[in-house]
C-alpha cells in the first residue's frame, strides 16, 4: 500500500468544561465538557463535515474526557472510527494544572511572564512547553496519517485548545506570537492541508 501524499487535518479544539469557563489552566486533568459546550458542538460538528471537499478517514483524539467527547462527536458526523491516542493528550502543565492565570502572576510573576512571551519554550514546572507538545502531537498524526488507505487522507484531530492552538503554530498556520488568543478557542474547527513529508517537527528545547 502506497503512502499518502498529501494529509487534510481536521483540527479541533475540544468543547468547554467547568475549568475552561472558570478561568482555570487545564491541562491532562479528566475532566468533562459541559453540556452547553457540547450541544453546540454537535451541530457545529455536522454542519463542518457536510461542508467537507472529500470525506473524512478517521479520527483520532487526546485522552481527555471533554477531548473524546468532543471527538466522537466529529467521527458520528463522519461516519467513520474513532482512536484514542496518548501522545494527543494535552500539554502537561506539572504544578499550574488548575490554577488560575492570576494567581500565577502573583505566585511565580517572572516564569508565568517568560511563560505568556514564549509558549513554546518555556516549561511550567514539573510540566512540560508546549512547543514540545506540539512536537509529539505532529509525530502522533504523521503515524496515523502512514496508516490511512486513501493518497489524500482526511484525518479528524480532537485536541484541548492550548494544544491545538500550539498544532497551528506549529504547522506554521499561525505565527506564536498569536498564540494565546487562540488557546482559549474551545469548540472550534480549522482545516489544515500539508504534504506527509512536512510533518515531521524537531522537539523544542526547552527551559524550565
């Protein structure tokens, strides 16, 4: 079987949970999305794939409840398999999972600061940067795409927003500096066409 050529990503930011409209960091923490959040999603959801050029292949998701929810959601509309895959799950935070961002900025002012000016660099403590997330997330999706039947496969990727901000940025979509105003998209759809050979991202080195 031949390898594709070129991949179209569905990217999709994950619906809402109680964290995200309380204001608080999320990053691994299990947690569910919000009924609201998720009937919007769920019309969004068909209305996006009805609008697709070719069908989707597959979808795959990161481990987070609101993540496979919000996934299943996408392959229902689709019509196709879900997958479920480890190196989807959103970027560790370490200490700041759940906390506020203004208590950050009072806690930790000058790491938070470095932090919020580079994403993709710096890691939280006991946690992970984000432009290293993206780095395993993109190799997650290159081996899912190495699997798809199709030349031209479509592949569903279900994400939390900070990590699917970051895959944009990532994929060179969006320039980093723009990154947190879209790390808060929750529920949200971008369609991204890349050659196989281009998903192949160098891990950011990172400082703690």
């Amino acid at each position: 079987m031949a390898k594709p050529i070129t991949v179209t990503l569905v990217l999709l930011s994950a619906a809402p949970t109680a964290w995200d409209e309380a204001g608080r960091l999320i990053g691994q923490a299990a947690l569910p999305a919000t009924d609201a959040g998720t009937d919007a999603l769920h019309q969004k959801a068909r209305s996006f794939v009805a609008g697709l050029d070719r069908p989707l292949d597959v979808v795959v998701c990161g481990t987070e409840d609101s993540t496979h929810a919000s996934a299943a959601l996408l392959a229902e509309a689709g019509n196709v398999k879900l997958r479920k895959l480890d190196d989807l799950a959103n970027v560790d935070l370490g200490l700041w999972e759940g906390s506020l961002r203004e208590e950050l900025e009072g806690r930790c002012p000058s790491t938070y600061k470095a932090w919020r000016d580079q994403p993709d660099r710096i890691r939280p403590p006991e946690g992970e940067a984000i432009g290293d997330a993206a780095a395993r997330a993109l190799r997650a999706i290159r081996k899912a795409a190495d699997k798809a039947k199709s030349d031209e496969p479509v592949i569903g990727v279900a994400v939390r927003p900070l990590l699917w901000a970051a895959l944009l940025a990532a994929l060179g979509e969006e320039p980093w500096a723009s990154y947190w105003s879209l790390a808060d998209a929750a529920g949200q759809f971008r369609t991204v066409t890349r050659a196989l050979a281009d998903l192949r991202p160098e891990a950011v080195s990172a400082t703690a």
